[in-house]
C-alpha cells in the first residue's frame, strides 16, 4: 500500500475519531477541544497489524462548532443506538449504525482533558452486508488515538487542516 494511501486513510480515521468526541462535547461532558495547533498520533489495526501516522492538526472554534453539528445530524440519522457514559475520568460511546449500507457496531473510550491531551480508543466492527456484494465483508478495526496540544498559533494550517509527517497537507473536516 503505498504512503499516500495509508496517510489518506489514517487522517480518515482521524476525522472519525474525533468525531465520536464530538457528541460528548455537545453534551457538555468533557470539555471542548482548546483552539490552535494539536499533535496527533493514530494507530489503526484491521488485523494485519498496526499502521501508525503522526500529524499536526489545527484546530478553531469554528471547525469545532461544525465538527459537533455534523456528527449529531449523522448519528442521530443512522444510528439505531447512540449512548454517552461518564466511567469515572472516561467517557464511553457505544453505538450501532448503519453508514452507507454498511453495519457499524462501536465502542469508543475517551479519557483526558481536551484541552492539553486526550486519548481515545475505538473497537469498532463493519459489516458490508448489502444486496451488491456476493458475500459479506466483515472488518473489526482498533484505533488509538493521542492528542497533544502544541499551542496557539497553527502556523501556516488553517482550521481544519492537518500536516501529515511527509508534508501532505489535508483537510480534515
């Protein structure tokens, strides 16, 4: 697989992760993500090992008010369970969806501040089960997630925009 397919992929899965954040901030359980410039380390398995990327993200106010009224709007579209729970110092997403035909089961775990680091783990299982395909395809995927924050200024990033460690530059929201 070559580098620009497994940043394309990882900085997907970035997004994704910080979307399952985003319902618990909206719900005023964990604090919003401080604005400005965030290291973000990703480690994604689908069972042939992990693929770990690195990126700087920035992060404004306003990509933090979009992140949340995009994924309510979605989750509260496809999912047929969608429960946020305090466990301690972690906040616990479970949900079952559908996403563009495919079954989605997900167990998100986050713990930390949001406002100098957090870290958060999803183990999730997608099922393709749709009429087009012979046979169902079934992926279990474990990603962890680690944020630091680096300060306020992004540099050169906009909101929104990520740095991956070659110098790819993304958007990911």
């Amino acid at each position: 697989m070559s580098a620009r397919i497994i940043i394309r992929t990882l900085v997907m899965a970035t997004g994704a992760a910080l979307l399952s954040a985003s319902p618990v901030l909206a719900e005023d359980t964990l604090p919003s993500r401080k604005a400005g410039m965030w290291e973000i380390k990703t480690s994604m398995d689908e069972g042939r090992g992990p693929r770990e990327q690195s990126m700087k993200l920035c992060i404004d106010a306003e990509m933090e008010a979009n992140t949340v009224k995009a994924s309510l709007a979605e989750h509260k579209q496809n999912c047929e369970k969608y429960e946020i729970k305090r466990d301690g110092g972690r906040t616990v997403v479970n949900m079952v969806c559908t996403f563009n035909g495919r079954h989605v089961e997900s167990l998100t775990e986050m713990e930390g501040d949001f406002s100098k680091s957090f870290n958060i783990k999803i183990s999730s299982t997608t099922a393709d089960t749709r009429e087009s395909t012979q046979q169902t395809i079934t992926v279990k995927r474990i990603i962890l997630q680690d944020g630091t924050y680096l300060g306020e200024s992004c540099g050169e990033l906009r909101g929104g925009e990520a740095l991956a460690a070659d110098g790819t530059k993304v958007m990911v929201q």
